[in-house]
C-alpha cells in the first residue's frame, strides 16, 4: 500500500468527504476515489490473505499439557481431528509409538507440554 493510499484512508476515516480530501492532498477528487477504491483493493487482498495463510496453519495444532497421562493422548488427538474435520490416519498403537519414541514421559504421564499437530492429510507430527 503506497502512502498516498494510507493518506486518503486515513482521511477518510476521520470523515472528510472525497472533495475535502481531494482540496487537502491538491488534487481531484476523481483521483482520490481511485485511490481509495484501489486502497480497499489492497486491503481486502491482505485479508484473504491472512485468512487463507490462517486456515493452513489452524490446521491441528495443539499442546498437550504436562502430565496429562499418555493413554488418554490418542483420544485427544482423535476429538481434535474431528473437531476439525479431519481424518487422523494412524492408530492408537502408532501414536503411542511416537509418544514414547519422544521420551518425555515418567510414569506413564508427559513430563513436559507435547505440541500435536494434526495436517489436513491426516498424519500427525508430534514435538
């Protein structure tokens, strides 16, 4: 967004009218509507942006919390791939698998959070 743009947002915002924008910048107000209008362009490109590079990234993530005991891990991880919509692609059996590969347990419970992230293709990457 160039500064001329911010400039007439801005103005805007305050409540002059195009006219009174256009007097203030020195120039028509034919322009300055071309500039808000490219302005919101701009903006409402950024947002889908935003939401889209949101919704790749909401995609699962999630910690599980310290001592939280690790039989009830896979269930967690299979209610948040439902609330999501997603199909988790691996049992129980190879969750707990790469549980304990990770080595943060004693006494069967997390000793520290685990970060769980469930992707849209189902796999599971486990930090």
């Amino acid at each position: 967004m160039t500064t001329r743009q911010i400039e007439v947002l801005l103005l805007r915002k305050r409540g002059f009218t195009q006219e009174k924008v256009a007097k203030i910048l020195g120039t028509s107000r034919a322009n300055v509507s071309i500039i808000e209008r490219n302005a919101y362009k701009v903006v409402w490109a950024a947002q889908a942006t935003l939401k889209a590079f949101e919704a790749l990234h909401d995609d699962g993530i999630f910690l599980v919390p310290s001592r939280t005991s690790i039989y009830d891990i896979p269930r967690l991880i299979y209610l948040r791939g439902d609330a999501l919509g997603i199909r988790v692609t691996i049992d129980e059996n190879q969750i707990m698998t790469i549980i304990k590969s990770k080595g943060k347990i004693r006494q069967y419970r997390l000793v520290s959070p685990l970060a769980v992230r469930i992707k849209q293709n189902g796999q599971l990457l486990l930090q």
